[in-house]
C-alpha cells in the first residue's frame, strides 16, 4: 500500500540516514562520519517540517526531494554526501511505496546538478516521481 492509499507518510530516522551513509563509504570507500552534527540533523529531519500545524513539504515526492537536497548541497558528512542523498531519498521513497528506478548515467548527472544547486525542490521531486513505481 502506497503512502498516498493510506495517508501516513513514514520517515526514516536521522540514525538510519547515517546508517546509509556508513554503507555506502564501507562498500566504496571514503572518509567515514558526521562533519557537522547540526547540518546533518537539519537535513535528516527536513522532510519532517511543520508550520502552523501543517506539513511544509506536502507530498512524499517533495519529501524525498528535501531529504536529497539537503544532503547533497549541504555536505553534513565527510565523504559520500552526493551518494548518500540519492540513497536516503530512494530509502525513504520505498518505505512509502514506491521504488526508484535509477538510469545510472542519468542519476549520475542529477545528482551532480542538486549538489551544484542545478535543480530546485520541485524539480528533484518531478524526477523522482517520473523515475519511481509503486511496489
């Protein structure tokens, strides 16, 4: 059942981000850890904001979209940042019904064009959407 069919968007937590992030570097390597707790906390729990009560970012795909680029454009880890981000999304994204499908070549370079601040919010979320399926 789809995040949309039940209307309860399910988070992953800031310890399963760095969990991610931690696989990710032992199975590739690089530089392993938080470089600024604040940022990676900040980007970790940014999907989950409210104001007044309500939701900021209103559906799961603006969700996933936040998540990734806070990630990727705010380097909260040391190393891995950019692969962090799409897996995080992706994670987060298949917890709430749906599962990425990711053109290598094509993800490469969308995930390069977040970290240069390329693509804004709805952009991301547009891709994301068009390039997932529900499972």
């Amino acid at each position: 059942m789809t995040a949309s069919r039940k209307n309860k968007i399910e988070y992953i937590s800031a310890a399963e981000v760095l969990a991610i992030h931690d696989r990710i570097i032992d199975g590739v390597g690089g530089i392993r850890g938080v470089r600024d707790e604040n940022l990676f906390r900040s980007a970790a729990m940014r999907p989950q904001t409210a104001f007044g009560g309500s939701d900021v970012y209103p559906d799961v795909w603006t969700k996933a979209a936040v998540l990734m680029e806070g990630i990727a454009v705010f380097h909260p880890f040391s190393d891995g940042n950019k692969r962090t981000s799409i897996t995080a999304a992706s994670a987060f994204l298949y917890r709430n019904g749906y599962e990425i499908e990711l053109p290598v070549e094509e993800t490469e370079e969308m995930v390069l064009d977040v970290a240069q601040k390329k693509m804004d919010v709805p952009q991301i979320a547009a891709w994301l959407q068009k390039h997932s399926r529900g499972h």
